[in-house]
C-alpha cells in the first residue's frame, strides 16, 4: 500500500452536504388523514401481534417441539438456501447490469427485457419446471436414458434444486435495482478517476462499484427476504425450511402455537437481515449529484463481446428459454391429454379478480400513509411507516397464520371467505403499493401544493386537482405491482382462501405437489401470460419517463 | 392615514430551537416593492412564508390589509388570505398548461371570465398565445412569466417572490428583471421579495429590508442603506467596506491619516470613544508620497477601474478605487486622503472586537 492509499483511507467518507429541512406546510395532520393510518396500522400490527400473544401463552408441549435439534437444522437450512441464494443473484445480476446498461452489447435494449422477466414466473411454476425437467423421470433422464443408459441422475430434491430455482427466479431484483442506479450515475466520477490517473478496472473497483453498493444491498436484501418467505419452491423441492415447515405443522398438528412459534423463529431470522442491512446503509453516504448530467458514453467491449453475449444468453436460456420450452412441452402434453377447462376459467377469473381487488385495496390505504410519511414527518409517520413495512419482513405464511386466528376469534362473518385473504394481501403488499405512492408524492414538491394553497384552494382541492393527478401514474404502477404479486401468492391463498376458492396458483400447486405436471402447465401459464400484463405497463412507464 | 397592505408586529418564528425569525416588525405601504435582503438561514425566506400563511407565527402577529392574519392564538390558511406567491422554482402545475394554469386561481368567476382574465394577464407578461402549452415547453424565463401571471390573475392584495430571479440565467436575470419590476409597476401590485442579491434588491425595491440571523437589521432605501447603514452588518450586506480604527476627539474620529468628520450615528459618540469608520472604495483618495506611512499591498487590474488595497500605519486595511490608466505599483508609499462629502459613518467599537 502506497502512502497515498493510506491517505486515501485515512481520509473520513464523503458525506453529502444537508440539505435544507424540509419545510412542513401543516404541521399537525387532518383526521381525514391520521384516522385512516390509524386504521391502517392496527390492521398491519395484528400479524406482530398475534405472533407475541401466541409466543407467550404456548404450551410447555409446543415449547419442547420447537427447541428439539431440528429447529435448528431448519433454521440453518433457511439462512444458508437465503445466503446461497443471495450471494449467486448478485454474482449474476451485477455483471449482467452492466452489460446491458453500460456496454456496447449488441441488442443490449432487448437483453435489458429479457432478462428482466423471470420476475413473472412464481417459484412454485419455477420448481415445478425444475422437477419436471431435472427430477426423476424428467425431460433430461428420459432424453438421456435412450441412448446412453443413463437411469439415474443426481438428486434435483434439497439445496441445490431450491437454490437452482430460486437463483434463477429472483436475480431479477438486484439486476433492476442495480440497473436503475448504473443508469442514473454521473460520469463525472468515473472520468475524473480516470482523469487523476485510474486505469479501467481501478475505476470500476474503487469508483463504480462502491457507487453501486447500496444498489446491491437492498437488491440483495429483497432476494434474501424473498427466499427467507418462500414455499412454493421449496415445498416443492422438498427442502424443509421455515415456510414448510409451518406449513406442515399447520396442516398436521391441533396445536398451533408450535406453528406461531415456528413462525415467531422465522420473523426473527428476516428481522436479522433487515437490521444488518440497515447497519450497512447506515455507515453508507448516499448522495444525489445535483445539476444536469450527460448521459454515459457506452463502453467498448472490444474481444469480449463474445463472451459477454454467451454469458448473457446462457442466463437468459437458462432462467427463460427453457423454462418456456418445458413448460411448452407439458402444455402440449396436457392439451392432448384433455384437461379439464371449465375449472380453469374458474381459476383464472378468481385469481383476476381478487388480485385486482387487493390491488385497487393496498394503493388506496397507501395514499393516507404517504401523505402522512412525507407531509407530516414525526413520530406518528415513523410509527405507521415502521409498521407498513411490517409486509415486508413477515413472510406471506406468517400473515396468513396471523389472519386465520384473528378470523377465527375476532371475525367470524369474514373467516372462511375472501374478505380475510384480501385483508392478508393488503397486509403483505402495501409496502409495494407504498413505496410507489410515497415516491410519486415526494416528486409532487410541496411547493406545488402551497401555490395552490396560495391561489384560493383548500387542503382536500388542493389534493384532488394538484395533488393527486400527479400522483396517479405512480399510484398505478404501485398497484400494477400488487396485483403481480397478488397473482403469483401462493402460501396465504392457501390457508385462508375459502374451501371452494380456487386460483391458478392453487390448481399449479396442488398438481405439480402430485407430480401432475401436465396438468399444471395451463394454469401456469395462464398465471405468467396475466401477471405479464401488469409488468409490462410497468415496462412501457419507465420506457416513457426518460 | 391609509394602512399598510402587509405588516408585521414582533412577529417571530421558531422551528423547534432553531429560532427562524426573531422579532421583526415592519409595514409595507400600498403600492410599494419592498426587498428582504440577508444570506441564506438569515430567516428571509422564513418571513415571507410567514406572510403567505405557509407557516404559523410562534409570537407576535402578520396583518394583512389591516387584518391579523397570523398570531399564536388564531391562523388564516393561505387559501383565505388573497396573497400571491410567486416560488424560487416557479412551482408551476406540470399536468396543466399555460392558460389552465393561469385560471387555476380564479374559480369565482364564470368560464368566459376566466378566459377573458387570463388572457389580459398573459398578454400583460407577453406571452399571448401559449396558453396551450404546457410549462414544461417553455424557457426559464417564459416559466418565471407565467408563474408571475398565474398569481397576478386573481388580483391579490400583495405579491410575494422568493428569489424570483435565482433560477435564471445571467444575461436573462437583468432582463427578467427589468420586465418583472414593470409588471408590478403595471398592475399597482404591493409586492415583497426575497434575494440575497444586494444589486437586485438596490435595483427592484423602494425599501430594502437587512435580515441577519433572524432579525431585522434596518429597513430603509437603497440609498439610505448605503450611505448611513445603521449597523457594519447593514454596511456589509450593502456593498464591499473597510473599517479604519479610531477615536472621537472634539466631535470627529481621529485616524492614521488625520481626522475625519463623523455623523452621530444614533446614541451618540462620546469623546474618547473607540470607533470603526466604515471606508467605501471611493471615499479615499490617493497620491505617491515616499514619506507617507501608508503602503499598497495589492493592486487587483478590474478593466473599468484599479482596485487598490493599502495598509495604514496601525496595520488596518483599506481599499481605493483608482482610474483604469493607473500605473501605481505595489510597495509603493501613498498619502490618503478623504474625498467624501458627506460626513463619515462611525460605529463605536464593541469590546473584545
């Protein structure tokens, strides 16, 4: 190390200048305001709830259940399939950011969309793909076998399946929100870098990547926390973590404070990310550099074009193409052997509709929340903003739990019927509603509203004609992506779905759990063709605003 | 006597220990463009959106035509208050255009009113015509004209700018300015603007308000400001000065070169009394003198002028204001002398200064 390094480390972290106080308007908030968040936050605080009231009066039987070895083979089991997942993701999504962002690639516009849409395959279609096609007597034995004999292949079920599938179904997260960074980042840094001497990769190391990192890392968390809360994949792969685990606890067992204290461990495992994430960024300093930027000039690949494509296409062949041709092939199976239809149709108008429901539902109940989150900040904010995450960190089956027993106790008239599980999506999505809402509204600068103010509107005027017309298109997307999510849910809508209510994720999941694999595929890919809708309006938004 | 469109009595404002705004009382007659002058964080933008009703006072009151609009105990929302408010960033309506944007304010009035309305007043800041244009297709300074309209179109009782001009660029900015100040002249509008551009305030306002920290330093004319500030922050904020130690003996302050004629400035000067004169760039005049204990330290070549900075025999600093042709140098010994016709301005030393 070279004195000038120590310098350079020695030298306290860049710290970005303060920005002025955000003035507030109005300090205290209307009713019309503070009365739904309040609402909002004692329906978001049930799930937390229900969890310490369980946790607390468990029985000395569950107790024992949940401090046996395997708990803690279960909880190792979760963290390293969140790990192994976490570290692959980035290891793909980073390089692949910057090929399609920063990189002569050629036809980089169509790699930034093809890679981008495993997003829309939910993890139970993705391990039913998996299994059908590396499993026993799958695609590839049953192609081997022929020629080379080859009867047995190394087992698709456990880790390696599990991480397989979801690697390949979540480095979506961190490539978009990487990508959305790289596009955003000033070339001034990289150039006076270069200008003070930076050879490329010390660019790249010292420069570019350290600019990314917070991109990374709540990529990453978002992958963690979504391996952490799924079931579809790994009940499937037979890979017992957390999620499965309470789900056979639940199914099997008349005692449901093993289940919640199960559930309790698992809350806590996600807690355990969150914080070290917030520990990360806390040391980090974010920056916002002002005033225009040119765009980047692309970087020549030169000689490693070719790689660079091969790399990029065999993601994309992989997490994509045959995915698509699998399911293709059952598709064509399933056809011929004449599924039934009419229940399909079924399914598919229920998934539509509900998930359209909870949509419209969680960007409503946003709307108050933001407004009081960027509007009022205080204590109140932080609270209601606090525990409007709560989506985030409690795994859907977790929720589900929560809501079975609150529906059971508390609410009768809507246990058992859809009510409740449009309550338990509102519950788990209104994060993503949130965060489009709160974003939207933080663009809508508040002098906006304080001249309408000044030209003789009042507070609710000021809100239906400034306000929230500038607001919508955010609003919208925010509510494109809950009726995504809502579409692919599968462990809530298992639970707490009436007897009768039947979605596409239930007819996928229920089929592919007894290796009906022909039976699955129109239902899947009905799902993915209806979840595609919203994500590409979302797509074409983003075409749109830049 | 006619009362004053928008006055303030010991109003003051504190967000949370941060005291914003600390006790400042004034009046703005009918009519009158009165500019806040002060750095950022000196509270001026505080104040104006104290008038505009964008926050509470914590103590004193805000009238507006002779109504209190704002005081601890009573707040009239700025909706109800008939103020026009024109934003440093323009703020105008992205999803509405021009002319939508200029009626926005005038609900009462029937459709053909409006229209009628915002016609005049886009013609007015000459931008008739684009009215269906929306705000994001127009130049800065188009922007800043059809932010002045949207808020001259009600007709409010006051119009309130903060840093109307900051946006825009030089060569725009004295234009911009010109048209703006017309404008207002125009309408007969009472306006009050915020700048920390002590050429902009000299050049828009009839009353220039110093706020510094907080507090209201002087309100007076430019020119007042400028010759007799009340206080060296007042002299300061008003144009570059030195101050040249000294000390009151039979009525004049006696300095390193001689004794100069002093305004009592308010208080009094006592005899013997520590003072700082404050010295303009024009209020000296020099002249080489080998024998003289003066010396030029610096010589800053400006095209229209040389600015000079001499050192006085007690080590203070002066500057002075040469002809473009002057070939004084550096090191060279000068005598000066005060060219100034009107008594100096004084101020007493405060202790440990």
């Amino acid at each position: 190390m070279t004195s000038e390094d120590l310098r350079i480390a020695a030298a306290p972290r860049w710290q970005p200048p303060a920005l002025p106080a955000e003035r507030q308007t109005w300090t205290r908030p209307p009713a019309a305001v503070w009365l739904p968040v309040l609402l909002i936050t004692i329906a978001m605080a049930l799930p937390p709830v229900y969890l310490l009231l369980r946790s607390a009066d468990a029985s000395a039987e569950a107790w024992r259940l949940l401090l046996r070895p395997r708990t803690a083979e279960i909880a190792l089991r979760s963290l390293s399939l969140a790990a192994a997942v976490t570290l692959a993701s980035v290891a793909l999504a980073v390089p692949l950011a910057w090929l399609t962002v920063r990189t002569d690639l050629p036809y980089r516009r169509v790699w930034g969309v093809l890679t981008a849409l495993p997003l829309v395959i939910p993890s139970y279609v993705g391990g039913f793909l998996i299994i059908s096609a590396l499993g026993p007597k799958g695609l590839l034995q049953g192609v081997l076998q022929g020629p080379l004999g080859v009867d047995r292949l190394p087992s698709i079920y456990g880790l390696p399946g599990a991480a397989l599938t979801l690697v390949l179904l979540s480095y979506p997260y961190v490539l978009l929100t990487v990508r959305g960074v790289m596009g955003g980042l000033n070339p001034a840094y990289e150039e006076t870098a270069r200008s003070l001497g930076l050879g490329p990769w010390a660019v790249m190391r010292r420069v570019t990547l350290p600019q990314l990192r917070p991109a990374v890392v709540s990529g990453g968390l978002l992958v963690g926390l979504y391996t952490l809360s799924d079931f579809g994949a790994v009940s499937l792969l037979r890979y017992e973590t957390f999620t499965w685990a309470i789900y056979q606890q639940y199914q099997t067992s008349f005692d449901r404070s093993t289940a919640a204290l199960l559930s309790a461990a698992l809350v806590l495992a996600a807690i355990l990310i969150l914080v070290s994430e917030a520990w990360t960024r806390g040391r980090m300093a974010y920056h916002e550099s002002a005033g225009a930027r040119r765009p980047l000039r692309p970087v020549g690949l030169g000689r490693w074009k070719w790689p660079a494509i091969l790399f990029t296409g065999a993601v994309v062949t992989a997490s994509l193409m045959l995915p698509a041709w699998v399911l293709g092939y059952w598709l064509v199976r399933g056809l011929h052997a004449g599924v039934a239809m009419g229940s399909i149709w079924t399914a598919a108008f229920n998934s539509v509709s509900i998930s359209a429901l909870a949509a419209a539902a969680a960007a409503v109940c946003s709307l108050p929340v933001a407004v009081l989150v960027v509007r009022y900040p205080g204590i109140f904010a932080k609270v209601a903003e606090r525990m409007s995450y709560v989506g985030y960190a409690l795994p859907g089956i977790v929720v589900a739990l929560a809501l079975v027993f609150f529906g059971a106790n508390y609410a009768r008239p809507i246990y058992q019927t859809a009510w409740l599980l449009l309550l338990a999506y509102v519950v788990m999505f209104l994060p993503a509603a949130l965060g489009a809402s709160r974003a939207s509204l933080l663009r809508v600068g508040p002098r906006l509203e304080e001249a309408a103010r000044s030209l003789g509107h009042g507070p609710l005027r000021t809100f239906l004609n400034v306000t929230a017309p500038l607001m919508l298109p955010g609003v919208l997307s925010g509510a494109a992506l809950v009726f995504l999510l809502t579409m692919k849910e599968l462990p809530a809508t298992l639970i707490l779905g009436p007897l009768d209510f039947k979605t596409l994720s239930t007819q996928v999941w229920s089929a592919s759990s007894e290796a009906f694999f022909a039976q699955a595929a129109v239902p899947a890919l009905l799902l993915i063709l209806l979840s595609a809708v919203p994500l590409g309006y979302l797509m074409l938004r983003d075409r749109a605003r830049f | 006597m006619i009362p004053p469109v928008v006055e303030c009595i010991r109003a003051a404002k504190s967000f949370g220990p941060t005291r914003a705004v600390e006790d400042v009382s004034f009046a703005v007659g009918p009519g009158e463009v009165v500019g806040f002058l002060g750095s950022s964080g000196s509270g001026k933008t505080t104040l104006l959106r104290l008038i505009a009703g964008f926050e509470t006072v914590s103590a004193g009151e805000v009238r507006i035509a002779d109504k209190v609009v704002s005081s601890p105990y009573d707040h009239v929302p700025s909706e109800r208050r008939n103020v026009g408010v024109v934003f440093q960033e323009y703020a105008l309506f992205p999803h509405l255009t021009v002319a939508e944007n200029v009626e926005f304010g005038l609900g009462k009035l029937s459709r053909h009113e409006r229209r009628r309305r915002s016609g005049r007043v886009l013609e007015m800041v000459r931008l008739d015509g684009m009215g269906r244009r929306y705000p994001h297709q127009l130049s800065g300074g188009e922007q800043q004209r059809v932010a002045l309209a949207r808020t001259l179109a009600p007709r409010p009782v006051t119009i309130l700018l903060d840093e109307p001009f900051s946006n825009l660029d030089a060569s725009m900015k004295s234009e911009m300015r010109r048209e703006v100040c017309e404008i207002l002249k125009e309408s007969g509008a009472t306006a009050v603007f915020v700048t920390h551009d002590r050429e902009e305030a000299f050049a828009m306002a009839d009353r220039v308000a110093v706020l510094q920290s907080g507090r209201l330093e002087q309100i007076d004319s430019p020119s007042a400001l400028y010759h007799s500030p009340a206080t060296p922050l007042v002299a300061k904020a008003t144009g570059a000065c030195d101050f040249l130690p000294g000390r009151i003996r039979g009525g004049r302050a006696v300095t390193d070169f001689g004794s100069l004629a002093v305004a009592a400035c308010s208080g009094g000067l006592r005899e013997g009394t520590e003072v700082d004169v404050l010295i303009r760039a024009d209020d000296l005049q020099l002249a080489p003198d080998p024998s003289a204990a003066a010396v030029v330290t610096s010589r800053e070549f400006r095209g229209d002028e040389v600015l000079l900075a001499v050192r006085t025999p007690s080590g203070a600093t002066v500057h002075c204001r040469r002809h473009h042709y002057s070939t004084l140098e550096c090191e060279t010994r000068v005598r000066l002398f005060p060219v100034r016709s009107e008594p100096f301005v004084a101020f007493p030393r405060r202790p440990g200064a």
